[in-house]
C-alpha cells in the first residue's frame, strides 16, 4: 500500500508543529505525547479513539489527546487528505491559563471530531497563516488561542478506578523502555498471572504489553532525534535491535521515517 506524501514543518509558534498527510497507509494504534487538532480536507476515516470508533468525513474537525490510543484507516480506496496542528502540552497549558484568566484544571479535547463549518473555516485559516512562509506570528497568536478556546473543555474526573498493578507493570516500561522485559517480570510486578497480564494490560492501556514497549521506545526515539541525536544512536539508545528496526516502527505509525522526520524539525 502506498504510504502516500507527508509534510512536517515548525511553525513560528511556539510548541506548534504543522504536519499535512495524503495517504491510504492504515495506522496502527499509537500514541503522541501532543495535543492535535485538525480537518479532514478530502476523503474519510475511521479510527480508535478516547471515545470508541468514530468516523471523520471531508470538513470534519478531528482532535487526539497526548497520550490517547488511537489507529486510524481509511474509507474507500482513496485514501485521505488532513492537516493537523500538534501543540505541546506546554502551549496548551500557557493557553488555557489565559483563557482562564490563571484558573487551574487539566484541559482535553473532548470530542474527537466535530462538526461545525464555522469553526473549520477558523482552522483552516489558523493553518495557512502558521504554514505561510511570511506568517503574521500575531495572526498566528490569535488564531490559535480562538480556536483552543472553542474546542478545549476541563478532563473529566475519571469514574473507574484503574489496577495499580498494571500501573505498576506499565511504569516499568515507562522507566525504561530500552530495557528488555518479559511476561513473566511485567506479571511479577503486577502481581497477577501472565494471561491475567496480557488481558488487564489491554483493557487498561489499549495496547498490548509488547505494542506499549514499541511505543514508548518511539517516544524516546523521537525525543532524542529533537534533540540532535544521528539516527543510528537514537535507535540503539531507545532500544531498537538496529535502525533499519526503528525505521519500521516509525513508519508503520507515523507514516513518515525517521530520516525525513528529522530533516522536517532541524
């Protein structure tokens, strides 16, 4: 399947990166470690999200949480074609300090896709000017503190109460997902049987035990290559077998390598 074209670049904001896709490639379920909010420009997909399987068609809003599991495909032979802006947690928190006029509270997007042409006209005029080569950074400003404003909403408190057994399996791949692991130490922690392990795992975290070492070894492996690591050494250091192994991953869930994902940032 054609992995399709793919477009990351910074934008003059700070903690705002600006990331085009058209592609038939099928994500599997991941994760980022930003908030994102963007439009379906053409085509549709379906995809996990917080809140189940949910459907986005052309002109649809679609956001994701950092941390949330979601995959994504697409519907038809088409593919899709989507613009989205990731914003880190420290410029969603800057944001919603003033929106709030210094209140405090964690912040989600609360729906994964929403439907509101005048918003999605505001979004795409926010993405033109952050993309724009001469972009006006006060422009910029104002579009994105608008639209945080409108789509923001205080996280619910959580009502089930999650395993602090599990809790405690998925901190040790946290801690250190370079580190080799197996069932039977994840179990061990957790206090529960291995097939007891891999059932409570999934249920908690949306992902397998060996899908989240994948993924936060991602996460590593990204955080270093921000930082200027070559690649081969940010593969090693994150605990991929070789780079070609890290290449892998990365594709599969971002639709982008490694390689050209550093070329985007620096």
């Amino acid at each position: 399947m054609s992995k399709g074209r793919f477009k990351i670049a910074n934008t003059a904001l700070f903690g705002v990166t600006a990331v085009t896709a058209d592609t038939r490639h099928s994500f599997p379920r991941h994760t980022h470690d930003a908030f994102g909010v963007g439009i379906i420009r053409r085509g549709a997909q379906k995809s996990l999200s917080g809140r189940g399987v949910v459907e986005a068609g052309p002109g649809d809003i679609i956001t994701v949480n950092p941390g949330e599991v979601h995959d994504g495909a697409p519907i038809g032979d088409h593919g899709r074609f989507w613009q989205m802006l990731y914003l880190l947690p420290e410029t969603i928190a800057a944001a919603t300090l003033d929106i709030t006029d210094g209140g405090s509270g964690t912040f989600e997007f609360e729906h994964p896709v929403i439907r509101d042409a005048r918003l999605a006209g505001r979004f795409r005029q926010l993405f033109a000017t952050t993309t724009a080569d001469d972009g006006a950074f006060l422009e910029g400003e104002t579009g994105l503190l608008a639209l945080v404003a409108s789509v923001l909403r205080p996280r619910a408190t959580a009502v089930a109460t999650k395993s602090a057994g599990i809790r405690r399996a998925a901190r040790l791949l946290d801690d250190d997902p370079a580190r080799p692991a197996t069932l039977g130490r994840l179990a061990q922690e957790a206090g529960v049987s291995k097939f007891q392990l891999l059932r409570a795992f999934v249920r908690q975290t949306g992902f397998t035990p060996h899908a989240y070492q994948i993924q936060r070894r991602i996460d590593m492996a990204r955080r270093l290559i921000d930082a200027g690591s070559p690649l081969a050494e940010a593969a090693a250091t994150s605990g991929f077998a070789d780079q070609s192994h890290m290449t892998r991953a990365f594709v599969q869930r971002y639709g982008v390598t490694p390689g050209a994902y550093a070329a985007a940032i620096h």
